[in-house]
C-alpha cells in the first residue's frame, strides 16, 4: 500500500474556520463518494494546531491530507478511466476552492510503521 501526503496550505481569502469547515463537510465527502473509483483505501485529515509540541508549526500549513492507495500505477490508471476523470476533476474543483495548490506540495510514499 501506498499513501499520497498533501501538504495543505488554504486559500488566503479563506480563514481557518472556513477552511477547515470545507475540507470536512464539503471535500470529505467528495472524496468518501469516488473512492471506490480511485481505489482508496484509506483517507485521513490532519487539522494543524498553533500549539504543536515543538513549539510551531510551518508558516502557512493549515493541515495535511493522507490518502492511501493499492499503488500510485492503479490510482492513476483509475484516475485515467472516463468514470476515473469525472471523479478525479471533481476532487481537483474541491482542492482548488480549498487550498492554494500552488503551495501545497504533495507526494506519494510508502509509510513504514515503526510503533503502533
């Protein structure tokens, strides 16, 4: 299993309530109604805080998304499909009300987890 990891920055005009009311109640469930599509497994929001542990955060992160995929070759393979495409813009149409994508770096990667 493979796992896409967004680093999400939201849209200047946006503040954070609206942020993050949109990625939960509006996005989210964009992307719960075409997993099946894109072969997602797993997807997971990750709200940043203004108190982290080590005392910050980046400048500029307003949370990170986790998507969890069999392989990036079937995602995008999915993705390519007529149904794939429709659901793939959709996402995108989301992403790009939601966050600055100019500024929200993503990258596919295998997790390795060493507790829990």
């Amino acid at each position: 299993m493979e796992k896409m990891i967004i680093c999400l920055r939201r849209r200047a005009d946006l503040s954070p309530e609206a942020f993050r009311q949109h990625w939960r109640d509006i996005h989210a469930p964009i992307v719960a109604k075409h997993a099946a599509t894109l072969g997602i497994k797993r997807y997971v929001q990750v709200y940043a805080i203004e108190a982290a542990p080590t005392g910050g955060r980046p400048e500029g992160f307003d949370g990170i998304g986790e998507v969890w995929v069999e392989s990036v070759e079937a995602f995008r393979a999915a993705a390519a499909t007529p149904v794939g495409a429709i659901a793939a813009r959709e996402l995108g149409e989301s992403d790009a009300f939601l966050t600055d994508l100019s500024r929200s770096p993503r990258t596919f990667g295998t997790e390795i987890p060493i507790i829990g």
